[in-house]
C-alpha cells in the first residue's frame, strides 16, 4: 500500500530535501504540494511549472484535500500558517506530521485536544533529527543529578522564531527531571535586556543566529566543580530525514497527537 503525503513548505528548502527523500521511499508518494502561489502549476525542485510530470500545487487546502486525497499532511511552513493548516488537515482526517516550529504551548494544547477528539494521528516535531532527540532526552536524564542548566541554540539567520523549537521542548522535557528553581545569584541583575536570556522554570535559553550556521544546540549542566555539555549539531538537511519518514510511518497507525519524535523513539 502506497502512503500519499502532501506537502505544505514544499519549495523550501527542508521542504525541497523532504520532496526528495521521499520520492525514493518505495511505498510513499508525493501526491500534492500546498503553496501560497502556483495553483495549476506543477513542482520540479523549488521551480514552477506547467510540466505535468511533477507534483501538482495548490493554493487552496479544500481543494487540495478532496482532489489528490492524503493521507499525510507533511508540513514545513512558516509560524504564521501551521497551525491552520494542521486544523484543516485534521478536519479532513489528514495525519499533520509537522515540522514547523513557532506554534505557542497554548496552540499545541488546542490542536491536540481537537486532533484527539477526532481521533486523528499526528506529530509535532521540533525536530526531526534523531540524534537532535537523542541529545534532548539524554539531557534532561541528566538534569536529575545536574539542575543547573543553561541552553545554548544556534541557527541560520534566516530562521524567524527564537528561542527554536528544540530550545523550547528540551527545557519543557527537563522540567519532568530537574527540581525547580531559579539559577544564579538571587540579586542578580541584567544591565542590557536579554543578557541572560529567556527563562523557561529557571532554565536560561540563549539564540545565536549567524549565516552559516543550521542547526546546532548545547545543553550546559553544571555543578560544583564540574560541567556536562551535551551537544549536537545538524550539518545538512539529510539527517531530518530518517526522522521524517518514521514520524509519517508511525502516525497511521495512531488516533492521538503527540508532541516531540522522543515519543516514538524507544
């Protein structure tokens, strides 16, 4: 049985990686792409065109849906569309397998809520990589016996949202560990707004964007006398994928949306 996906964020370029690797996956085929523009048009790469052997485009989610019948929404767009691109897919009973970050806690909760009253499988990724993952819950197993933990996030500089998602579900997956409490001194004080960064239950989480940079993180756990970094750093696009292709595997399978790959990864 093939497994058909849409694209939402096709001509991006995880979106370009994701397109590939998946025309090469035996059983799954791109059966539609969802853009803001190029409606009638077929994709070839990240280019448009009126060559009908590439993957048709949309611009409408309604159309989309009832013409080329996913199963899977892959989506990779922007903060400003995920989340009612994942409430359309849900409505369709479409699997959203997301990798979009920018979605607050709140919106995760509410999509959550309304993809398992619909008994709709899903995933909300942060990340996709599986050693990003690895690095995420070897961390806040350490956070048990080191408490004191500051995260450190670098990215290209054509990423919108800080801190990342992966910053964010990292301190989220700490807080389950670590005892809560406030780092630092206790009058401690910024004299330039921001110098210590943002705050997530005492956790201090820093953004660094740079061209050249993709997508890199260290978590820094330190107690008397010692530091723990736990690092790791994504080099190419690539590495998304294995992560991409078990995510979309996995939801059929499920009637509930989970949010992180940690909860597929034994």
């Amino acid at each position: 049985m093939t497994i058909r996906i849409a694209i939402a964020g096709a001509r991006g370029r995880m979106g370009t990686a994701a397109v590939k690797a998946l025309m090469n996956v035996e059983d799954m085929e791109v059966v539609a792409a969802l853009d803001y523009k190029g409606e009638g048009l077929f994709l070839h790469g990240e280019s448009l065109t009126d060559d009908t052997s590439g993957i048709p485009v949309y611009t409408s989610f309604d159309r989309l849906a009832k013409e080329t019948e996913p199963e899977i929404l892959l989506e990779l767009t922007t903060p400003d569309t995920v989340y009612e691109n994942m409430h359309k897919a849900i409505t369709y009973g479409i699997r959203p397998v997301v990798g979009t970050s920018g979605l607050s806690l709140e919106q995760i909760e509410e999509i959550t809520t309304f993809a398992n009253e619909n008994k709709v499988g899903g995933i909300i990724a942060p990340n996709f990589s599986i050693g990003a993952v690895l690095m995420m819950k070897f961390s806040a197993m350490a956070s048990r016996y080191l408490g004191d933990i500051e995260i450190i996030e670098s990215h290209h500089d054509q990423k919108i949202d800080a801190p990342s998602g992966t910053a964010t579900k990292t301190a989220e997956m700490i807080k389950e560990y670590r005892q809560s409490h406030v780092q630092g001194h206790p009058e401690e004080k910024e004299h330039l707004p921001g110098a210590r960064g943002a705050s997530i239950d005492g956790i201090r989480l820093h953004s660094v964007r740079l061209p050249g940079l993709l997508a890199h993180q260290e978590v820094l756990l330190g107690s008397t006398g010692e530091l723990l970094t736990i690092r790791h750093d994504s080099f190419d696009r690539s590495c998304f994928m294995p992560g991409i292709i078990m995510a979309i595997r996995n939801v059929l399978d499920r009637k509930d949306l989970v949010y992180g790959l940690e909860h597929i990864i034994e």
